[in-house]
C-alpha cells in the first residue's frame, strides 16, 4: 500500500515548523560528531529545559514527583532522560530509544608514524563501512586525550573555516590500472586507511639529533606538544575519531532533503530528544534513551547491552515508590518502546535491491519495521500486532504520516537495532525512524519531511502509549 508524499499535505504553519525543526537538527549534527560530543550537547539542551542531573536528587536523598525531569549519563557516551508521568512507575514507561555511534575510523593507540617524509595516524575502521569511500575526502580529527595526571584534553581539527583538514590518499586513475581490477572490499585495505596529517620536518637542533630519520614525526609531535600539551605515549590513552568535516547542507534545487554525515543513527536520536523536550503532562513517564556501541553490536559498557538503563531505573524506582527489584521488573516489563533507527529508503538507481511494495519512500513519513534481522528474520524483534494497532491510532489521531517498510529484499541482506534486547525485558518494542539514502557512508541524505514526520510521532507517542 502505497501512501501520497507528506510534503502535499503542509500548509504554511507546517512548512515554518518543518523548517525551524531542520535548522535545529542540522544545528545539532555539527556539534554532535562523536557519541561524547552528543552526549554533551544533550546535557546542555536538556539543562536548558529544566532537567536535573539524576546523581544531585540521589545525593541529596530528595524524591521525584508528577512533572519532575531527570537526566543521567554514564562514561560521558551514554544518557537517558525521564520526565515522571501521572501513573506509577512500575505501570511502565514510554521510552523512545536511539543510537548515538555511527560508522567512523578510530585512531589506533600507536598510531603516530613516518614514511617516506609524511607523518600519518594509523587507524581502526568501526561499524560497517565501504572502505572505499573514505578516500580523497576532507576529514577531521574528534576526541580526547586522558592524560595521566587527570585532565581531559578534547581535540577537534578541521571544523572551522580556518582549520586543517585531513585526508586518506588515493591511487591516480592513471597508476591504477591493475588497482581497479580488485574487488570493491579489497581496493582500499583496512590498514592502508592511514590519515595523512603532515610533511614538514623539524628543523635541525642539537637536543633532536636523534630523531632527525623521523622529522616530520618530530615536528607534529612539537606541534601537539605546543598546542594540546600531547606527548606520545598519550595517544595510548585517547579516544580519537576521524570523521567527514564541514556542516549539514540542504540538499536539492528545492532544499527538501538534507546530506550529513552520521545521520545514522542521529537522525533518530535527535528528533527522539526534540520530542522529549517538548513533552509535557505525561501520563506515564516518557524517556529519552541515547546509547553507544549499536554499530558493533551494541556491547561494552556503554551499549544498550550494558546495564545502566535498567540500574538508572531502578534508581528512579527507588526515588519514586520506595526500593524494589520487582517493581523495576515490572516497570520495564509493562514498558512500551520505539526502537528509533534509520531504514534504508528506496533508491532507483539500484531497484533490484528492493521490493517496491514494502520499501520505505523518501517525504513518506515516519517508518517502521516489525522486524529486521535478516533472511528467515535471524537476530529479529517481531512487534506484536496488538501493539501496531494502538500505534497506529496514535499516529492516526495525531496526524502523524507514516509508513512500514522492510530494508530490502528478504536474500538480500538485512540489519539489526537494539529492540531485541530491550524485548529481552518483556517489553512491546517496534523499530521506528527514518528511511535514509547512502546509509553507512560519509555522507548520507534524509528527507526533511520524514524529520518533521518523525518528530510529530515521537511527540504524540510520548503523550499517548
């Protein structure tokens, strides 16, 4: 069934909304290029709303009632956020939940090295990506620097006008003849993604005699050394992430869709967090969940497989009707869940890949997939169709467009969120977000009527589950 595009529904209120929404979102993706960085910003905005950092209520043994706003956030990679509703708790909880990581080139612990007279970082590419892809692009430095004696040094290169940027070189089309031949996983290798950063050698002096081989290392190091007071040996301690530079941009003559880099899985994340700060009055308590690690698996301790979201629970259960492992069991088991992740949307260009009648469309709205997984739907949460009606009527009610899709043909291949975990607790859970072209590359695009749509959900799902 096939659904008229959002875009021939707005009138001019809409359209300023829609507007003022992706203004906001594009905002957000270029200060929010790392899981730290989204971390941040999310702390800032939801203190700005009037949140409070769930670590001062506990220390100051206080309580949370109707209307209360609480934040918490684990390792500065994950953060949730809950606004207390009408009914108890232990009813069970609203949550919209969202990754914060997408697929990026993370700088190895001994990275720095010289050949040749460049110096180049050596890295380690995270999540699916086409390593073809990354290079003869600009690209910019994000992280920090854990220093020994305690300060947290946060770098990031390339992002200001007047910045450097960086770039992972390539073969010239007229050397690359038996290059070409290769396969599209073997063209450009895992350890040749090696970020070339500079050329200059330190100049000769009497305490650097033995470093001369290594000049151009030498100098970079002098220059971290100058600049963000980095030896070496810290390397060994950062958390360094190479990503795409420059801004969000409109896209298209008719400025309807938007290209960026980690719209995958942000997107969702920051349309989930516009929502829950427009939320008010709730009826059960609505939640904002950002987590790490959903690239790789969802593991570590700041993945949805970690165990901060249910010991924050039982935190707030403990603040709100008194301590009890049952009642946080009961809480997260009676909860219902938007698992906010992007699909892939319809594109022409490779229709073999789809199957049109149940492929996501860009301007379509809001999508969701009962199940993903892949094949015989391995590795799947499965929604229950009870819990797809009542959604349904509060997107209907709502006005909200929407759409569901599957990620392509069922041999094709497939994906994962981290609904199935969630649904480990009993949970009704449904994967919902935005269908995106290009997904997992540099740069990916999005329609900006499916942001709108998308935000309109979240809000009405809040409101009404």
């Amino acid at each position: 069934m096939q659904k008229e595009s959002a875009w021939k529904t707005y009138g001019q209120k809409e359209l300023e909304e829609l507007n003022r929404i992706c203004v906001r979102y594009k905002e957000c993706l270029d200060i929010g290029k790392t899981e730290r960085e989204c971390v941040s910003l999310t702390v800032t905005m939801a203190k700005e709303a009037g949140y409070r950092d769930l670590k001062e209520v506990v220390k100051e043994k206080g309580t949370l009632k109707k209307g209360d706003k609480v934040y918490a956030v684990w390792m500065d990679k994950m953060a949730v956020l809950f606004q207390i509703g009408e009914e108890p708790l232990s009813h069970g909880m609203n949550i919209i939940g969202a990754h914060i990581d997408s697929p990026r080139l993370d700088v190895k612990q001994n990275p720095l090295y010289e050949t040749d007279g460049f110096a180049y970082l050596d890295t380690h590419y995270y999540g699916g990506i086409k390593k073809y892809q990354w290079v003869a692009l600009p690209l910019a430095l994000h992280g920090v620097v854990a220093l020994k004696d305690g300060e947290i040094v946060t770098v990031s290169i390339g992002e200001k006008e007047d910045d450097p940027v960086f770039v992972i070189t390539d073969i010239l089309i007229h050397l690359a003849a038996e290059h070409m031949e290769k396969s599209a996983t073997k063209v450009i290798e895992g350890e040749n993604l090696d970020l070339l950063i500079g050329n200059i050698p330190l100049k000769d002096r009497d305490d650097i005699k033995e470093k001369e081989k290594e000049a151009v290392k030498a100098n970079v190091l002098e220059m971290l050394k100058t600049q963000y007071h980095i030896e070496e040996e810290d390397f060994q301690s950062a958390e360094l992430e190479i990503v795409p530079a420059g801004k969000a941009r409109d896209m298209g003559i008719d400025r309807s869709m938007i290209l960026a880099y980690g719209q995958d899985d942000r997107i969702c994340a920051f349309t989930s967090l516009f929502a829950m700060l427009d939320a008010r009055d709730l009826k059960r308590t609505g939640v904002c969940l950002l987590v790490d690690k959903e690239e790789i698996g969802s593991v570590g301790a700041t993945g949805m497989q970690s165990r901060f979201f249910e010991n924050t629970v039982a935190e707030l259960i403990a603040l709100t009707e008194g301590e009890s492992d049952l009642k946080v069991r009961r809480a997260l088991a009676h909860s219902r869940m938007l698992s906010s992740d992007v699909s892939s949307a319809y594109d022409p260009l490779y229709a073999d890949c789809y199957d049109k009648r149940s492929a996501g469309f860009f301007g379509k709205g809001l999508s969701f997939c009962k199940f993903t997984g892949s094949k015989g739907k391995a590795g799947s949460n499965d929604a229950n169709a009870e819990y797809i009606a009542v959604l349904r009527r509060i997107l209907d009610e709502a006005g909200v467009a929407y759409q569901f899709e599957e990620l392509g043909k069922v041999d094709v291949g497939g994906g994962g969120t981290i609904a199935y975990i969630m649904a480990n607790y009993g949970m009704e859970v449904i994967d919902s977000g935005i269908a995106l072209l290009c997904m997992h590359a540099p740069y990916e695009v999005s329609s900006k009527a499916d942001i709108y749509e998308a935000v309109k959900g979240y809000r009405a799902f809040l409101a009404n589950a």
